[in-house]
C-alpha cells in the first residue's frame, strides 16, 4: 500500500517528468514502444485528428516487454492504430530497436531507406518518459523541431493492473536517476533537476524504490 506521502513524493517526479509541450501541425507522429498500449492509441489519436500526415512505430522487444510480449511493440501498436481507422499506408514500422537510443537511431535509418526528411516530429512516449525522450531525441537529432506528448491521463489513473502503482514509482525513480547521470555518458541532453525533485528522489530511493536504478 503507497501512503499519502509516498505519493505525494511520487506525484513530484511525475510533473516533472513531464514537458508540458503544446502540440502543433509537425510532418510526422513518431510512436515510442513500450507496454502500454495507451501509448499507440494516442498516436493513432493524433493522426487522426491531423497533427501529422505520417505514423511512425517504434520499438521491438524491451527490458519489459521482452518478458510479456512475443511481437515486436511496434507491429502490436500499429495494429492497434489500424483498428482505430488509420491507413496502412500512412505507417511505418521500425521493430528492432530495444531502448530510446536505438528507437531514434533506427528511425533514421528507416527514414533514410525512404528517401524521406522529415523536419518537425510529434514524439509520443508514456508520460513519465516524456522528458528522457525529449532530452534523448535532442541528443541524436539535435536539429529537428521536436514536440513531445503521452495519453492525456493523470498519476492517480495511470497504474493498471498489468503495472501497479508501486512499479510506476519505482520506473519513475530509475528515469529520473537516467535523466541525471545519462549526460555524462553521452546519451542525453542536459536537463535541469530542480531541488524538491531531487529530494522527492533521495527519499524515495531511501524508501527501497530503487529497483529500476541503473
């Protein structure tokens, strides 16, 4: 059972993990695997509703769906889009990539193999990932315009029954402590970790919600 005040730590890193970007019009929806599959339906979503004229999946097995899951996540995302009514044509699919790094990596190549170009991207990860993509997608294309987003739901109703609310804290800790250290090793951006969020951190590594730590 998380108390009032382990949430409360936890709800801290949640709003930070966040950028808070305002979508706009960009050339394509660029998808981020995982095992949440909210995560397709809000790309599907945004092509859709016509923020971009191209969908792309990307992810293949990762730390986590590796164990759950025998497809790739991009091939279960982009059917999931499918099912919701966007053309198959509209969606490219790259499955092999196994982290953030390599999801963008492979992108670029997959985009070079099409002779396309793309300058804007809409960036869709699960919500407390949005700032590690952002800082990540900055890393390796420092020169696109980026947008990030996540399904538009709060901390209180993200956990579900497949990921309870104690494995979110402990996967928010491990990211932040990600966004931190990973500069140094040349895989991110720099991204300021104001202090109350760094003390919501500590304490809750103190707490044992350290078992996504590097």
């Amino acid at each position: 059972m998380v108390s009032t005040h382990i949430f409360s730590l936890a709800q801290t890193l949640w709003d930070y993990h966040h950028v808070n970007h305002l979508l706009q019009k960009s050339d394509c929806i660029l998808v981020l695997g995982s095992h949440d599959l909210r995560v397709a339906e809000r790309g599907a979503e945004l092509y859709l509703e016509g923020w971009a004229p191209l969908l792309i999946f990307s992810g293949g097995l990762g730390r986590l769906t590796q164990e759950i899951w025998s497809e790739p996540e991009a091939d279960k995302f982009a059917s999931i889009a499918v099912q919701m009514g966007v053309p198959k044509e509209a969606i490219l699919i790259e499955n092999k990539s196994t982290n953030t790094g390599e999801n963008i990596l492979f992108t670029q190549q997959l985009l070079s193999s099409k002779d396309l170009a793309p300058e804007s991207f809409i960036v869709v990860q699960k919500p407390y990932m949005e700032r590690r993509s952002f800082a990540t997608f900055k890393k390796h294309w420092a020169d696109k315009q980026l947008i990030v987003t996540s399904p538009q739901i709060n901390f209180e109703d993200y956990p579900t029954t497949e990921i309870s609310l104690e494995e979110v804290i402990h996967i928010m800790v491990g990211d932040l402590q990600r966004i931190k250290i990973y500069p140094e090793k040349g895989f991110q951006v720099y991204q300021e970790i104001p202090a109350q969020v760094w003390a919501a951190y500590e304490e809750l590594v103190a707490l044992g919600y350290d078992s996504h730590l590097v």
